[in-house]
C-alpha cells in the first residue's frame, strides 16, 4: 500500500505544481471559448490522423505536412492556443521527466526513446 499512497502524493504534487497550474490556467480559457476550442481540436485531430499514419509505416505527402503546417499558424495567431501549446509542452515535459526517474529507478530500459 506504500507505493499507492506515494503515487498520490505525486499525483498531489503535480497537481499543486506552477507547471500544472500553469497548464490548467491555459486550458481553461480554451475551454471557455467555443471558437478557441473548435479550432484546437481540429488542429490536434489533424495532428493525430498524421502521426497515425506514420505509426502505420505510410508516409505522410509534402502537401499534408504543408496543410498541418499552414493549419499550426494559423491557431498560433490565437493568443490564448498559443498560451496552452506553451503550457501543455511544459506540462509534459515536466511529466516525461517523472516519468524518467521512475523509469530508471526500476530499470525499465527506455533506450528505444534515445
């Protein structure tokens, strides 16, 4: 039971974290505008179909690429997705991080991720 009750206190910790916070704040302004919200989750559907396909060993055409690229600017011209894209990849790497540690103190070999 030690390990759960240690899990939480992480989970606690994370979520009292400034990165967290942060992230939450950022997250919560997208949510409250429908437009802002549309907008994000078309590009992170797009995003996903892509990467996908890559995992599925098809490559992705120049002219893909250009439309997610062309898409990426444009909601980057939102000042409040631009805010949460920030947050979110310093909330993940933050969470990558832990995880790393935990990863190494058990011994789980993460060389494929080098």
């Amino acid at each position: 039971m030690y390990v759960y009750d240690k899990a939480h206190e992480l989970a606690k910790a994370l979520v009292v974290s400034p990165e967290y916070k942060s992230f939450k704040e950022a997250k919560d302004k997208i949510d409250a505008s429908t437009q802002s919200k549309e907008m994000l989750n078309d590009f992170k559907k797009k995003q996903f179909e892509l990467h996908n396909l890559q995992m599925m060993g098809q490559n992705i055409s120049e002219q893909q690429m250009q439309q997610l690229q062309g898409l990426y600017q444009v909601i980057m011209l939102n000042p409040d997705i631009a805010q949460y894209l920030s947050e979110e990849i310093r909330f993940s790497q933050l969470f990558s991080d832990v995880y790393k540690i935990i990863a190494e103190a058990v011994e789980l070999n993460l060389d494929f991720l080098k």
